[in-house]
C-alpha cells in the first residue's frame, strides 16, 4: 500500500501526494521511520495538517522509536495510523497533538486498558475511531475519574473491542457527540438510554451484535431525537418494539436476527408490530427480518410516508397484503447530506437487503437512490394487490 503526506507552507509549493511502494521496498518501513523521526518536524512540514499512514504494518510503538516527534507537528489536524501494528503506547506520542481533530487507529494491536489521560489531552478532537482492537476500557493512571471529556467530540467509534458495561460510565460526559459506535462488544444485559443523557445532540446509536435483553428508553430521557438505531443480533426479548415509542425522531430502526422468541417458551414467536407504529412518522428505513414475528401487518404502517426501505421477511406475518404498502424513493435528500423534514440518514452503517436468496449490502449514498419492500418468507395469503404492481417508483419488492 502507498502512504499519503499532504501539506503546505505559506508561499511554497503545495506538497502532496503518494509514498510508492516500488521506491522503497524492503526500507519502506525504515523510511517511514526516518521520516517521522527526522522530516516531519523541519519545514515545510512543520505546517503539515493531513498524515495518512494506513496500512503500513508498522510495528508497535515503543520509546526512542520516532514518532514521538510527531508531536512538533503543531498543526496537524487529521492522522490516519489505521491498519498497522501499533499497541497502546503510540497514545503517549500522540497526547500532545493539541491540533488533532481526526484521529484513526482502527485494526491495530491495542489491547487492555487505555490511559484516559492521554485521550483527554486532544482536546480539538471532533472523531476518534478505534475501531477492531482488543480494548477493554479506560484507566487513570493517577487515580482520578475515568471519564471522557473531551468537548469538542462528535464521532466515536468503539466497535469491534472488548468493551463492557462499564465503557457507558466513561463516556457519559461527551455532550457533544451526535454518532456513537458500540457494536460487536461484550455489553449485556439491559440497556437504559438514560446514562447516555448527557449527549442530547446524539442522532446515531449502534449497539448491534451485543447480549442486550432489553433496550430501556422514557420521556424522561434527554436522548429522544436519535435518528439512527442499530440492535441488529441483540437478544431482546418478544416485547422488542415496546420500549422504542419514545424515539418519534427515528429515521432509520434496524432490529434484524433478533433473539426474541419467549425464552420460557420456545415455541412462541415474538409478538406481532405495534399499532402505534406510526408514530414513527419520519422512519425512511425498517428493518426486522429474520425475527419470528407473528401476526399480521398492521396498516398503520400505511401511514409512514417517508418508507424507503421495508424488510418484513423471515417472519411469521399472517393475513393479506395490505394493498395501502407504500416505499417511496428518496430524491428529496439534500445535497450538503443535512436533515431537513423528511431528509433519509446518514447510513454510515450497510444495510442487508436480499435478492432472490443473495444478502447484498448497500451503505453510504448508493441506499440514496434504493428503495424496497421484502415480505418474503412469511405466511401471508391472498392475492398481491394490484396497487403493489403500481408503484412506479419502487426498485424492488419480494414476496416470495
């Protein structure tokens, strides 16, 4: 892989570009080494603001090694060290980018417990992604509180560690924060949206692939105006849908692979979708599939306008198609990505939809021009209503 150095001195030539492989390949890591330890810190690069160093299979940062001197980079604003072989001590060659507002260090080799201190100290930081390490939480060297308080945070990016409970304790504090990634951790048990008070600008939560048993949220929770919620793979019980009423902001609810069936009952299916449904009358995209859902489809679903995107399939849904089923596409999306009324996600996170048997999976602006039903595999009966055959807007529906 090539290495991006991108910067610019007040009047000097722009200096960017690519570091091929082909130039120095079995040096290539000394050269980057020297390059950290005895180039970065003269100019032109003293003005540098972007250093890519993905995918480099660097190996893990001990003293003495050179990037300490990354530190002398004073306005350096984004720092890619994703996909190498960093440990958790490249964090103290980093603590003192005061400038730092994007920092990546996911797919590297930090394991156990980060000195929160060290995070602290980047306090221009507005995206942090440590994602697919094997971090278990934080720790205070000197004995004080192990909170995150970093102000200016908006994007957090945990997933894929070995997180606990006790991670909420950490970062309850980030008001500021509107996307929070915790999937595929080891949270469990119930999960009350109250501790996550603080962050009352929080549009985006993912928790799938945890063993939460039950999604806990009231009126009397700050964070009621997320627009993106992930569960997909937790093990909610067959009241699954009971506890989201409040959440009348969702835009996109994915709760796919559930284990909801009664647990004292094996052989009971999970309950069927709530009349109140359309409440939700902003959701764009809806997805429980695979979830032994009984019952029949209720028709207040005909009341979200704004569906996109529907997926009812592998369920246990009875009775007729509703003839009122509607998916609309999504061409009123803004071009600058904001919200507005009936605006769509942001849909950093792929969405699973299925074409004759074959999962594909759509994500970012592709689920823009996407729009679906999917009532496969339940056992719904009657003839399909000729109003389905007429939406002229549609890209897919299965009923098979």
């Amino acid at each position: 892989m090539s290495s991006a150095v991108t910067g610019k001195e007040s009047g000097a030539v722009p200096l960017q570009g690519m570091l091929p492989n082909s130039h120095f390949g079995n040096k290539r890591l000394e050269f980057l080494r020297t390059l950290v330890s005895k180039c970065l810190f003269v100019l032109p690069f003293q003005q540098l603001k972007m250093l890519d160093l993905y995918y480099n299979n660097i190996a893990g940062c001990i003293k003495n090694e050179g990037f300490e001197m990354l530190s002398t980079l004073k306005n350096l604003e984004f720092l890619n060290l994703g996909v190498n072989k960093f440990n958790t001590n490249i964090l103290s060659s980093l603590s003192h980018l005061s400038s730092l507002k994007y920092l990546y260090l996911y797919g590297n080799e930090m394991k156990g417990r980060i000195d929160i201190q060290e995070l602290n100290n980047l306090t221009n930081l507005k995206e942090l992604n440590i994602v697919r390490n094997k971090i278990e939480g934080f720790k205070s060297l000197h004995g004080g509180e192990k909170l995150l308080n970093m102000s200016d945070l908006e994007y957090l990016y945990l997933s894929d560690n070995n997180f606990s409970n006790d991670i909420l304790s950490s970062i309850k504090g980030l008001s500021s924060l509107k996307t929070l990634w915790i999937r595929y951790n080891l949270l469990k048990g119930p999960f009350n949206l109250t501790e996550l008070d603080a962050m009352s600008n929080l549009e985006e939560l993912n928790l799938s692939g945890n063993n939460i048993t039950k999604f806990i949220s009231s009126r009397g929770s700050k964070v009621i105006n997320v627009k993106e919620l992930y569960l997909d793979g937790s093990s909610l019980g067959e009241n699954f849908l009971q506890s989201l009423e409040v959440l009348s902001s969702l835009r996109l609810l994915s709760l796919r692979r559930l284990n909801c069936t009664n647990q004292s009952k094996p052989q009971q299916y999970a309950r069927g979708i709530p009349s109140w449904i359309n409440n939700f009358s902003q959701l764009s995209y809806l997805i429980l599939g695979h979830n032994n859902i009984e019952a029949k489809i209720p028709i207040q679903l005909c009341n979200l306008t704004q569906l996109s995107l529907i997926d009812l399939s592998h369920n246990h849904l009875s009775g007729p198609i509703l003839p009122c089923l509607r998916s609309t596409s999504n061409s009123y999306r803004q071009q600058d990505g904001s919200y507005n009324a009936s605006a769509p996600v942001s849909m950093d996170e792929p969405l699973e939809f299925t074409t004759k048997s074959i999962s594909y999976s759509y994500q970012g602006s592709m689920l823009s021009y996407f729009s679906g039903i999917d009532l496969s595999c339940n056992h719904l009966t009657g003839r399909i209503p000729t109003e389905i055959g007429n939406l002229n807007e549609i890209h897919a529906k299965f009923v098979s």
